[in-house]
C-alpha cells in the first residue's frame, strides 16, 4: 500500500494488505508453496489490480485461488468471490459499481457487484483456452475491452448492458500472430 501526496505526487510506502487465498480456493492450486518461519503457506497469485474511481474499493484477480479478492482500502478488509478458472484481468467499471474479472482457460468475464461481492453475470468473450487476460475499461463510454491473447481478438463488452458488443481482430495476414496481452 502506498500513500500518495496530491501536492508533490511522490508516493510513501505505507504497509501490506494479506489476501491470503480464501478458503474456497480449489485444494490442488497448491503452487508456488512459501516456507517462513518452518510453515509453508500457499499464495493466491494475485494477477491484475484495478482500483474504483473514487480509491475505495481495490479489485485483485487471484490467478491460483479461482477468486477474486474485493478490498477495502480504508479499512482494509477483504472479501472474496468466486470467479472463473484463472482469474487474471481486473477492471472496475467507471461508476464503480462492477468488477470484471477474466478467466484465462474459460474464455469468460465475470460480473461482479462490488457492494454484494456477488458474481451477477459470465460474458463469454472467446472459446475454451482463448487466455482472456488482460481488460481495459474506458473511463468515458461504457465499454470494456478484453485481449484474447490465443485468438489474436480483443472482445468488446458494453458495461451498461453487460454483454458482449464485438469482437475485433489483430490477426496479422502472414507472420506470427499478436498476441494481444493489454
């Protein structure tokens, strides 16, 4: 966690917020292990990271944990949700209202409200092993936009609907593909 001062805009480390993997987390996501002090532990993999427009609610996909983790940054607290398998992009909506977590081996979005913590909707966004990864939401239209890294597509969701919009290409016409990744 870091403190931003507005006036100079340098930021002060100021601590650590544990998203240890819930305990829904699937029993065989049991890598990397992490041994300290004699005990192993096992990590959630927390991938991608979006913050709501407002800075209260931090959004982490958990890549290991098959959750997502809904944090407050005021108080810290941490609630989680399960997602699709692989979570690995996080988006918040521009009205702070819904996260978008993608599912690397689904080809899928979860939908989540952030006040419930609740999965409200899937969007397919490409087929089994697309590897949705990373998603982008613009701060003005209500869309987002998700790479589909093993298909060489970025997917189109409008966010006010919460459905897929289109798809569009970066297929190359010779050559190795493009593997669109942000």
């Amino acid at each position: 966690v870091f403190k931003l001062n507005r006036r100079t805009g340098r930021a002060k480390r100021a601590g650590v917020i544990a998203v240890p993997p819930p305990a829904t987390a699937p029993a065989e996501q049991n890598f990397p292990p992490k041994i300290l002090g004699g005990k192993t532990f096992y990590g959630s993999w927390p991938l991608d990271l979006a913050v709501s427009p407002n800075g209260k609610t931090l959004l982490a996909a958990l890549n290991l944990a098959d959750a997502a983790a809904i944090v407050n940054t005021k108080t810290r607290a941490v609630r989680y949700v399960p997602v699709g398998h692989y979570p690995y992009g996080a988006g918040i909506t521009s009205n702070g209202s819904y996260g978008l977590v993608t599912s690397e081996t689904e080809g899928s979005v979860s939908v989540i409200k952030l006040a419930s913590g609740t999965v409200v909707k899937t969007i397919t966004v490409g087929p089994h092993l697309a590897n949705s990864s990373a998603i982008a939401i613009d701060p003005k239209a209500p869309l987002a936009f998700v790479a589909n890294s093993n298909e060489d597509t970025i997917a189109a969701i409008n966010t006010k609907r919460m459905r897929l919009q289109g798809m569009l290409s970066v297929v190359r016409a010779q050559g190795n593909g493009t593997i669109p990744t942000a």
